[in-house]
C-alpha cells in the first residue's frame, strides 16, 4: 500500500513541479512520477544536510523535483 501511495505523492509532485518550470520537457506520465518521486529524495537529503531533521514534506518534494527537472534539462541540452 505505501509503494501505491508513494507513486501517487509523486505524480502530483513531478506534475506540480513541471507546471512551476514550465517548457518543453520530454517524457510522460512515467517520467513525472520518476520526477517526483526522486524529488522527494532529493529534498529529504537537502533537509538533512542543512540540519533539518523531520521530513520536509510536499514543499521540500516539490523544491527537489524542480531541481532534478532543472538539472535534466541542462544535460538534454548537452
């Protein structure tokens, strides 16, 4: 039950990330959820290193998929 929630959280992060960034951006649904869900991951490690240490939720998933979509187009570009 929690992978099926965690897919979810992601494909409503990695949507709400890409509406924020908006561009052309290759792939779809599957690559959203990947998206957001790395986001999630990337924003937690941030969190951590930055000395906070309770979850950063939706904000923090949010912020870190828009990091890994920006760092996706730099190397597309590449």
């Amino acid at each position: 039950m929690d992978l099926i929630v965690t897919l979810i959280v992601g494909l409503i992060v990695g949507a709400i990330a890409k509406l924020l960034m908006p561009g052309r951006d290759p792939g779809g649904v599957i690559v959203t959820t990947l998206l957001g869900i790395a986001g999630a991951f990337v924003g937690n490690f941030v969190a951590k290193g930055l000395g906070l240490h309770a979850p950063v939720g939706w904000i923090g998933s949010i912020l870190g998929a828009m990091l890994i979509l920006f760092v996706y187009r730099l190397l597309k570009k590449a």
